[in-house]
C-alpha cells in the first residue's frame, strides 16, 4: 500500500527541472496569460491594420488550443501518476450533461441555436474543455511569478490599445467603452479589473520589486480604474468592489500595512477627480449607477427577465432541463441558472458543487498561500463576472481559474512519480502510471 503524505497549505509541488516539464510550464503560462486576455488585444491589431474579420483572432484561439493539446501530450509522455479527485466528480457530470444538451439541440434535434453549431462546438471544447484539462493535469505550476507579469503585460497593452485605436469610445453618445465588433464594454470593464488586481496583488506581497517598479504598478492600478470607469459597467465595479476588501486583508496578512493604508488614502482622495475626467471624457457611468436603483433598465429584456426566463425554463422540465438557449434566443447571463436551465437538476447541482468546491479552494489560496493568492483573487472576479454576464461557453476565464485554484488547492489530477499525495478528503487512491517513453 502506498503512504500518504499529509501537507499542509496548498498543494507542494516537486519541481519538474526538465526540458519536458519545463515546456509543459510554459503552454500553462500561455493558456492562463493569453488565453484570459489575450483576446481583445488580438482583435484590436486586428481591426486596426484593416484585416479580413478573424484573421487574427482564429489563429489566436488555435493557439490556446494547441497548447492545451500539447500540455496534455507532454502528460502522457512522462512518466507520472493519475490521481483520482473528488473535484472530478461533479465536474465530469456536469460536463458530460452539457456536452450531450449541446449535442442533442444542435446535431440531433437541429434546434436553431443563437451561434452556429460548429462555431459553438471549438468554443465548447477547444476554448473551454481542452484548456481547463490541460490546467487541472499541470504537475509543477513553478512559473508563477512569470504569468503574473505576463498577464499584467497583456493586459496593459489591451487597454492601451482600446484607447488608441478605438475610434468609438471618447464623447460619444453610447458613453460606454466599448471595440466595435466583439469586445464589448463588460469585457474590457473586466480588463481593468484585472489589471487593478494583479497589480494590487504585486504590490502587497512580500516580494521587493524595487521603487521603481512600484510606481509602474500604482500607475497601472489607476489605469485599470479609469478602464473601468470607462466602460461604465456595473458587472465590473461589483467585482472589484467584492476583492479590494480581499486584496487589502491579504496585504495586511503580509505585514504591508503602511502599503494598504497609503493605497486605499490615494484610492479616496483621487475617486473624485477621477469620476469627473472619466465623465468629461464622456462616460455614463453616473446614469449607469442610478439605473441600478430603477426597477426597469432602459432595454426590453433586463438582466431579471433573464434570470427569471432560465428559472421558468428549469422548473418546466427539472429533470433534464429544457435546452441549450433559453427562450429569448440568448444564454441568461448567469452561469449557475443556466446549468439549471440547460441541464436539469443533476448537472445544476454538479455545478454548484464544483462553485463551491472553487471557492473554497480560492478563499485557502488567498489565505494561505502569498504565492498562490492571486489566482484566487482571480476566480472571485471571475465568480462575479459568471453570475451577471456571458454563457457557460464563452466563459473561458471563469473555468480556467477555476481549474488552477482546484488544482493548487487540492491538488492537480496528475503528479510526478516521485510527489507525496495530499491527504485531503477530495483526493482518494492514487498511482495509475500514464505511458513511460523510459526516460
């Protein structure tokens, strides 16, 4: 019988030091930094030097694909072991009842669906599945600090991108920051979010980064906040509103008070002056926060219309859910509703499980872990983000953060031969040997 090791904390990893382990390092860093955010800046370079619609954005999500394909290639061509999570569970329920209502509505029945079939499938699997796969069977996670900078330089380029070659953003009347053409004013709010967390996250941890490089980051923080102003989405501000008490108690935790404290007395004093740049600038944001007081929303079919279609759709057929759109043509804009609506109640339950199984994990990261936090910061957002907008298969950021904090926390569903298993009541049997190249 093989011993298990019992670790405290999240899950200590044997660093894997080869030329194997080391590419399977960097296919992670791409999934998580390019696969995340990399999609408004592609689409940006895209617009702007007057190319054919998606010839940069398909090679793009290729990319996230293929190094999904590779990282779970390098897995079986080294030797390690399979362990069996408790996490796998509900996540492969839930998963197997999605894949089969997509199937059915768009193969079986030919249900008209909001997004071709074939367009839906690579967003499915080859956005969704493949890449989270590839996230939860990562053994070594040792280039943590490099996709942390990686994603802060994908997102600053991003935005600065939005703001130079957009030509629809500054006083006009929609007054929202918005790309004409896919990247909508929710994303890039959530753009800004995440570089405000990142940096916050930098600035708070232990780690000396030098003065200079401190001042790069308070520049960026206020950057990420006018991003955000800018687009003038409530989905956006409720996150950051939902972290910052997160991210100042974990730099509390690190002993950075005088940091947090000067942090937050800048945040403050500057709100004022910066609402009203963003507001000559041209933005909403006022209005779009006095909406949200108003029982109507300017549009027809609010966000409760919505949820409360889904819902109707869920009780109506409780067993296997009703279909993969709801009845406006559209997803609901809330992930758990809609595993209900398109699933039924066994898949609805198995998501709430693994929801909850995430937070967990996230709320550990980020109180145990200074390294590890940040991806815990990140599912948080990502968590608020999945409960006001975007579908179960668009949400790529929510499930790869997601599977990072199940595989840091719990651990990862495969490991080095020569790693401990944590002894955690998600994690039972182990040592199932993958294909040995003898190495």
């Amino acid at each position: 019988m093989k011993t298990r090791v019992k670790i405290k904390g999240p899950y200590a990893s044997t660093s894997d030091n080869s030329t194997l382990g080391r590419l399977l390092g960097w296919s992670t860093l791409i999934i998580l930094s390019l696969g995340m955010f990399g999609f408004g800046f592609v689409m940006i370079l895209e617009r702007t030097f007057g190319l054919y619609e998606r010839a940069l954005t398909v090679p793009y999500r290729v990319l996230v694909l293929l190094c999904s394909i590779w990282s779970l290639g390098l897995v079986l061509m080294t030797k390690r072991r399979f362990v069996a999570r408790w996490y796998v569970l509900p996540l492969g329920i839930f998963w197997l009842l999605y894949a089969l209502r997509f199937y059915v509505d768009a193969y079986y029945y030919e249900v008209s669906l909001s997004t071709p079939s074939d367009e839906l499938a690579f967003f499915i699997f080859g956005m969704c599945l493949f890449p989270m796969f590839a996230i939860l069977v990562e053994p070594g996670f040792h280039i943590n600090s490099q996709t942390v900078k990686s994603s802060i330089v994908v997102l600053a380029l991003t935005c600065v991108t939005v703001l130079v070659f957009s030509r629809d953003i500054l006083n006009s009347n929609f007054g929202r920051l918005r790309v004409e053409g896919g990247l909508n004013q929710i994303t890039l709010g959530h753009l800004g979010v995440s570089l405000c967390v990142l940096c916050l996250f930098l600035l708070f941890s232990p780690r000396a980064v030098g003065k200079t490089m401190n001042l790069i980051l308070i520049g960026l923080v206020g950057f990420g906040l006018a991003i955000m102003g800018l687009a003038s989405s409530r989905g956006p501000i409720l996150a950051l509103v939902l972290v910052l008490p997160l991210l100042c108690a974990f730099g509390l935790q690190q002993r950075q008070r005088l940091r947090v404290f000067l942090l937050l007395g800048l945040l403050v004093c500057s709100l004022p002056f910066g609402f009203a740049a963003i507001k000559e600038i041209g933005s909403n944001i006022d209005q779009r926060m006095l909406a949200t007081l108003d029982e109507m929303e300017d549009h027809s079919e609010s966000r409760l219309d919505l949820w409360q279609s889904a819902w109707e759709d869920f009780v109506d057929h409780p067993l296997t859910g009703r279909a993969f759109d709801g009845r406006y043509g559209m997803y609901p804009h809330n992930l758990l509703i809609e595993s209900l609506m398109a699933t039924g109640i066994v898949g609805g339950l198995s998501f709430l499980w693994i929801l909850c199984l995430g937070i967990h994990a996230a709320w550990n990261l980020i109180r145990h872990s200074a390294d590890q936090a940040w991806l815990g910061f990140l599912f948080f957002q990502m968590f608020v983000y999945a409960m006001f907008s975007g579908a179960l298969w668009s949400h790529f950021g929510f499930w790869y953060m997601l599977a990072a904090v199940l595989a840091r926390w719990h651990g990862p569903c495969v490991v080095l031969s020569t790693q401990p298993v944590k002894a955690r009541s998600f994690a039972f049997s182990t040592a199932v040997p993958f294909f040995d190249t003898g190495r």
